[in-house]
C-alpha cells in the first residue's frame, strides 16, 4: 500500500527535462530525482504547488493511492 508519484509520466506528457522542471521549480536536480522515483516520504504543498503549476496539471495528476 502507498501512495504512488507519477512526476515521470507527466513530464513525459507535457515534454519537459528534469533539468528544466528542476529551472522552472527551483528545486535541485537530486531532490527532483527522489521524487520522480518515488523514493521520497513526503513533499510539501508549497513545492507540490511550483510542480503543479510548471507542468499545468492537478496533484492528482502526479499522486495516487495504490492498494499493492
């Protein structure tokens, strides 16, 4: 169970790099890369936001509950 991250698939919707998110949200490539594999234990709305907003989408776009 646990919540899965999508940020890979919509970056590949929208075609954008993880070095222009990384331009777009001001956050470090590294702390990108933790989101994108879904390795990270938590994001913060502010950032959740700047994500959301670079790539014109929802976070429920980016976020989803898997029960596997």
């Amino acid at each position: 169970m646990g919540i899965v991250v999508n940020l890979d698939v919509m970056m590949a919707k929208r075609k954008m790099s993880l070095n222009e998110l990384s331009g777009k949200v001001g956050l470090t490539l590294a702390n990108l890369s933790i989101l994108k594999t879904g390795k990270a234990k938590a994001i913060r709305f502010s950032t959740l936001a700047l994500i959301c907003e670079a790539l014109d989408c929802q976070p429920g776009d980016l976020l989803e509950y898997s029960k596997d």
